[in-house]
C-alpha cells in the first residue's frame, strides 16, 4: 500500500457537507459511536458549519467505518464495511424536526428500516417539509413498499440498476417515464453514461466531461 489516508463520510455527512458549502443552513441527524472515530465526524461537522446537535449516540456501539482499497489507475474501488452504529435507526426521533424547522429533508439509506423512514416523511409532511430521498439497497428490496412512500417525496434519485428493481426495465427513458408518476422529479444516474432526469414536464440527459481523469468512483 503506497499512501494511506483516513476521513469521514458517507452517504448523510458527505451530503451535508455539499450541501453546507454550496451555502445553505444544515443539520445532520444520524448515529455514532463515543469513540476517536465519532469524535473526529463531529470536528468535522462543525468545522463545515454544520448543526450537530441532532447526532445520536448509539450506546455499546462503535462509530461506522470502512476500508477502501483504491486502484489509482482505473478508479474502481473494494469497500469493507463494518456499519457499527449506523446499523440501525429505530432511536431517531422525528419531533427533531419540530425544532430544526427545515425547509427540505434529504434522506439516504436507513438499512431498510421502512417503519423510521414513513415516520419521517409523514412528520415531514406534516410541517410542510419537502424531501428528497436517495434509498439504499435495502429499502429498493421494499418494492411495493418503496413506492407507496414516494407520496411523500419531491425528489427521488436512483441509480440505473435500482430503478429498475423499483419498476422493471432497462431503458433510461422507460424507466423514468414509469417513476414520474409517483414522484414530481425523478433523477436516474447511469455511471459513465451521465444521468437522465425528469420534472414531469421535461426529459433532461446530462453527459460526463470527455477526457477527465477518474480518480476515485466511489459514490
């Protein structure tokens, strides 16, 4: 191994951040561990200007973390994963928002914990909260389930594969022409072939830059 190099992330403070420093006010609600790794996402949190008084601390369990080995050259990536603290989500509480009063919720996966997730989206729509929801692998096995939540959602994105364990199909343009009728707009990404997306109105492709040098595909 010629460079070793250690950081926070994941799929809700990676998003935080970007949305933190594209200028906009955030709160981070999730779970960590009391432990170097659990501190050092906090110190990230607020080093970005990010409210972490919404972090729950998950007791007798360690902060999530992963091993990524990382191939340089081609930018394709192994990842190791031990999810620790972030395993489960059933001590969230949805009254956080209440008190947070966000204009948007954005939510990535709860390990399949469909029961959490409409108990936000219901107390979201309650207060008038628009949200956007990128599920993980194990909501998608929620089929029929995932679709009678999207109800709730403004804005649903997926990736090519995952649309069509949602709805069947392969084509771009069949399987966004299938989520527009459950969600307002509908984002499919599609790896080196850009992205497609929708707002029930219009039928937007997005390419890649041409000649960029993949560094890293994870995410």
């Amino acid at each position: 191994i010629d460079r070793v190099m250690f950081e926070t992330g994941g799929g809700g403070t990676n998003s935080a951040v970007t949305f933190a420093r594209g200028g906009h006010e955030v709160a981070f609600i999730g779970n960590i561990g009391r432990d170097s790794a659990g501190e050092a996402i906090l110190a990230c949190l607020d080093e970005e200007n990010i409210d972490s008084s919404y972090v729950y601390f998950a007791p007798h369990k360690k902060t999530g973390c992963s091993v990524i080995l990382l191939d340089t050259k081609s930018g394709e990536r192994t990842i190791l994963t031990h999810r620790g603290a972030s395993a489960k989500f059933d001590n969230l509480n949805p009254a956080d928002l209440e008190e947070i009063k966000p204009d948007w919720m954005y939510i990535t996966s709860l390990r399949g914990d469909m029961k959490t997730l409409e108990k936000f989206l219901k107390k979201a729509q309650e207060l008038g909260v628009k949200v956007m929801w990128n599920p993980g692998k194990l909501e998608i096995k929620e089929g029929k389930k995932l679709l009678s939540l999207l109800k709730y959602v403004e804005v649903l994105l997926v990736n090519k594969k995952e649309a069509g364990e949602i709805v069947g199909g392969t084509n771009l343009r069949e399987l966004i022409e299938k989520l527009k009728g459950y969600c307002p707009v509908v984002i499919i990404t599609d790896g080196g072939m850009g992205a497609i997306a929708t707002d029930g109105k219009e039928i937007l492709r997005a390419g890649l830059y041409e000649d960029c040098v993949v560094k890293d595909t994870t995410g």
